[in-house]
C-alpha cells in the first residue's frame, strides 16, 4: 500500500525558506496515472492547497501563494520537495504530501493517499 | 475567486443520519470531493467525483449534489464518525476547500 511520509525542520525563522521532501513508498513517483501535492493546515483552521507537480516536472501551484511556491520532482530517490520562500508566522501549518490522480496536464480529481502530515512553526 | 461554503458544526444523535452540505457559485458541473479527518490524523477521503466511495469506506457515507450543492450523507452515524469533513473540488485547475464542517455525534 502506498506511503506517503514527509520530513524536513519543524522550525523555520521568518523571511527563510522553508523546503520539505515527501518520500513515496510502495509505489512510484514516475507513474504516468498520478499526480504528487502539497497541501498545509494551519493548526485549528482548515486545508489548502499548494500545489502539484508531476513526474516530469510540470508543476502548478495556488496563485495566492504569489510565487513563492517551487515544487519539484526527484524520481531516482522517488521523492518530491516544496520550498516556499519568505515565510512569515502565517505560513506556520501542517504540511501534508498527498497523491491525486492525474494524466497530461489533467489532474482535477480527489486526494486519495496522503502522509501524516508535519508541523512547520515560523519563529525567530 | 471560487469558494466553498460548509456549516462550522452540527450535532447528530447515534443512530441518526447526519447531512453535511457544500455550496459554491458554479460548484454544479464540477465534481465534489469530500475528507474525514478525525483529531490528530490525516484526512482520509470519503467520497469522490460527487458520490464514489473509495474501497474500504463503509456504504453509510454517500454522497450527492444537486444544482451548486452538493451533501455528505452518514447514515446510521456512529461514535466512530465524530470528525471534521471538508468538501473540495477544482476550478481553473486550483484545488479549493470548503471551511470544513466538525460533527459531534452525542
């Protein structure tokens, strides 16, 4: 069954960046049938999207991120990895990877797998 | 910009069948998706594409919409049920969540 499992610091210092790697296990990253995101939470409040990528790169993020979003793909480590850059206490949340089906730049469908999620606190 | 709007919380009795509703401008003609997250966990999807339940999700969760509303149904809700559920679907390929909805069953 696929696993999804996220790492990186917990804590990160405003204006830094913040990068975390999703490793995908029992299962492949290169599959042609899906898509690999990233998703936050901050604590008590609800989900958003980040983006996703693909296993060739292609990548699409939020627009109310405005930018400050990379995601890119490592398929021989079979990972992905976020960087969000100039954090501020606003970006402190739970950061899931998560799975979505997706084919050739259609992706629109459900999030059927997702790790358990890490906390990102930003803090000097 | 595209929003989805749930009810904060409601309350259902064991037994009893809970309907968590999803709105959005132009939320008909797409599809709808909906998490459980219990306390603690990751969401765990439920439904998918208005009203497909994924292998493994027990048949009292059902789903449907109708015009820009679509519904999370539980039926015979159990103890085990009591958790936040978010709708989501896509517009202009960003995923969109709703507020999330927190069930208390008692």
């Amino acid at each position: 069954q696929l696993q999804l499992q996220e790492s990186g610091p917990g804590l990160v210092k405003p204006s830094e960046t913040l990068s975390l790697t999703c490793t995908v296990s029992d299962g492949s990253i290169s599959s042609t049938f899906y898509y690999w995101a990233w998703i936050r939470q901050p604590p008590g409040k609800g989900l958003e999207w980040i983006g996703s990528v693909y296993f060739t790169g292609n990548n699409y993020s939020t627009p109310s991120l405005k930018g400050r979003v990379t995601i890119s793909v490592d398929t021989p480590k079979n990972q992905f990895s976020l960087k969000l850059s100039s954090v501020t206490a606003a970006d402190t949340a739970f950061y899931y990877c998560a799975r979505h089906y997706g084919s050739s730049g259609y992706y629109e469908y459900a999030f059927d797998s997702w790790g358990q999620g890490t906390l990102v606190t930003v803090s000097s | 910009s595209f929003e989805l709007t749930q009810p904060p919380s409601m309350s259902v009795s064991p037994g009893q069948t809970a309907n968590i509703t999803c709105s959005g401008y132009k939320l008909g003609g797409k599809y709808a998706n909906w998490y459980q997250q219990k306390a603690g966990q990751s969401p765990l999807l439920v439904i998918y594409q208005d009203y497909k339940r994924p292998s493994g999700i027990p048949e009292r969760f059902s789903g449907s919409q109708s015009g820009n509303t679509a519904t999370l149904t539980i039926s015979e809700t159990q103890a085990m049920d009591e958790a936040d559920y978010y709708c989501q679907a896509w517009d202009s390929k960003t995923a969109v969540f709703g507020g999330g909805t927190r069930l208390t069953v008692l």
